[in-house]
C-alpha cells in the first residue's frame, strides 16, 4: 500500500478523534474547571479553535494530495469536496458570528444565549 493511501486512511481518523475530543469534550469541560470564568473559557474556546481550524485545513489538504496521488474514485472526490464545503462553511460562515458574540460578551455586554455554536 503507498503512503498516499496511507495517509487516505489515517487522516480522517486523526481529523474526525480532534473534532470529537475538542467539540465534545473539551468546549464543554472547560467552563466547570475550577476559576475559569466565562471571559477566560471564551478566550481559550476561541484559541482552541482557530488552531483547529488551521489543523484541518492542512489535514484538508493532505488528504486532497493524497486523493491526487492515489487517482480517488469519484465518489471519494465527492466526499473530499462535501469536506471542503463544510470546512469552508465553518470557517467563513459560522466562526465570524461566533467571534463577534465573543467579542461583545468580552467587552462586557449582557448578550442573549445564542445556538449558532451548535451548527
């Protein structure tokens, strides 16, 4: 099996391990950590996943060389694609709203409970 392959299976188990631990776990977890108040959990919250954010995107493109390389089946490629979007929507569409919430809740604002962070 090449290392294209290789990095074909392995990615997406790594990329799908970091999304659940930090999504799961650790944006959860941490606002019952002794101290952390909730301008402190925002800050690390944000943080965490502009690193995870950067992370996949690297990740996105392995797995698209790796997809090169080992010439994917369509379907393969359709799923890469769908990836690519979701990533791009997270990006772009939902972490600018979230930021700007943060923001205003870091400033000082008393802002209404919001469920954009569940999309």
């Amino acid at each position: 099996m090449s290392v294209a392959r290789y990095v074909q299976l392995f990615v997406p188990m790594l990329w799908l391990g970091m999304v659940a631990a930090i999504s799961f776990l650790e944006a959860p977890i941490k606002f019952r950590a002794p101290g952390v108040t909730v301008p402190v959990g925002l800050g690390i919250g944000r943080l965490v996943f502009k690193a995870l954010n950067a992370v996949e995107i690297v990740l996105l493109v392995l797995l698209s060389v790796a997809s090169y390389a080992v010439r994917s089946s369509i379907a393969a490629l359709i799923l890469l694609v769908s990836v690519a979007v979701v990533l791009v929507i997270q990006v772009v569409l939902v972490r600018p709203p979230l930021s700007k919430r943060s923001d205003r809740v870091l400033a000082g604002a008393n802002v209404p409970r919001s469920r954009i962070h569940l999309v």
